[in-house]
C-alpha cells in the first residue's frame, strides 16, 4: 500500500486531485491510500510524527509556508519521499530545482499530464524498493534496508550500527559480512570500522569525513587517497 498526501489549499482542487489520483492508481492497478492537509504546516506536522509518505502531491502558493519551503523542510525528515509540485505559477518552476522535486505539474496542464506522471512516479518506487539490502544476523534474524536511507555502518566490536534517515540499529555481525551487499560504488569504506553512504557525504577532510547530517567520522590516513578517488568516481568527477 502506498502513502500519498496532497497538500492544497483550496478546498475544490484538493478534491478533484483525489479523485483524478484514484483513477489514475486504480488504472495502473498500484493500492494507495490518501491524506489531504490544507497547509504546508499541517502536513508538516503528521511527517514529523514518523508518518512516511511514498509521494506528496504539493501546491507551492499556500497560506502560512510555501510549498517550496514545505518541501525544503520534508527533505530533513524525508529525503525518500517523491515530491510533486502542482502549481498555476509556472514562473516558479526553476525555484523548485533546490529541493529536488520529481515533477513539476502547471495545473493548466493537470489532468492531461497525470496519468503520465503516476507511472512515471510508480515506476520509481518499484526501482527504490528494490534496491534494499537483506541479511541474517548471527542469531538467524533477518534485517532489510532501504540502501537509500542507510546514512553509515558502524562497526562495534561482534556488534554493526546501522544508521538510517529515520533510526539507528544494532545487529550481531561483521561489517564484512555488509559490505559484501552493498553495491560497489555507492558505498566508501573511510576506516575499518566504518562504512559510508557516497550520498551523503559534504565533505573530504585529510583526518575526517563530514556527512550532510552535520556529523564528522573518522578517516583512516591509510585509506584517504582511495577513499577520494571512490568519492570521485561516485560524483562523476573522474
């Protein structure tokens, strides 16, 4: 079942956008369910209480924050989640392209342009939720992982921290028996003991990596130049 919102402020659009999506889904035989909020801020509100949306059909012009702001902000607690702007102001088009928005729809041009568009936003998701990574820990437990959401892998002794975007958890396994998942060139090994998202790293330093969470892990002096021509190879800068 996919989790969609659709935020909007006038009441009849945000009505007859649910209506078109439950055609448009039902069409494509995917299961969706659907969460209308008349503001940036009430919307806001349920996906910081770890409510996870697939995709959120988003206005940009709305009382209180702007859509563009609304998704700036969903990006901090979501990055996984699909957003697709709906707007009249066409204008505005080139000021989304700083929060990464998958679509950009002129509601001029809606109903014509949505089928297309829930397809494409399908097709998407089944491409994210197979890139997962699957394993059994010492005990026989088995773990999956959206590879997307994991930000680093930590070794602790017999122990692996897992962060993600949403938490963090411990398993009882080696990090070699991960880092045989994961697939090559998206993930860095920076030291022995850690393993890192390519995607979110800011920064190279000569003793450390800063991550886009702000946190700083350690660089192995051993690994430094390897580890930049990986993150080189990753950007494309190669």
């Amino acid at each position: 079942m996919l989790h969609v919102a659709i935020v909007e402020d006038d009441p009849v659009i945000r009505a007859w956008l649910k209506e078109k999506l439950i055609g448009c889904f039902s069409s494509s035989r995917a299961a969706a369910e659907f969460d209308l909020f008349a503001s940036g801020d009430a919307f806001l509100s349920m996906a910081s209480d770890h409510y996870s949306f697939d995709a959120v059909f988003l206005d940009i012009e709305m009382p209180g924050i702007s859509g563009i702001e609304t998704a700036r902000r969903l990006l901090s607690i979501q990055p996984e989640a699909l957003t697709i702007f709906v707007s009249g102001r066409e204008d505005l088009v080139y000021d989304t392209f700083a929060v990464k928005p998958f679509r950009f729809l002129p509601k001029s041009r809606l109903e014509e342009m949505l089928p297309d568009t829930v397809e494409a936003l399908l097709a998407e998701l089944s491409s994210m939720r197979e890139q997962t990574l699957v394993f059994s820990d010492a005990s026989g437990d088995v773990f999956s992982f959206s590879l997307r959401k994991i930000i680093y892998i930590e070794a602790r002794n017999k122990d692996c921290r897992i962060v993600t975007a949403e938490n963090e958890t411990l398993v009882r396994c080696r990090l070699m028996d991960i880092e045989d998942k994961l697939p090559e060139g998206s993930f860095i090994k920076i030291h022995r003991s850690y393993i890192v998202n390519a995607s979110s790293i800011y920064y190279i330093g000569k003793q450390s990596v800063s991550l886009t969470t702000g946190e700083n892990l350690p660089l192995a002096r051993n690994r430094a130049d390897e580890v930049r021509r990986e993150f080189l190879c990753f950007a494309g800068g190669a």
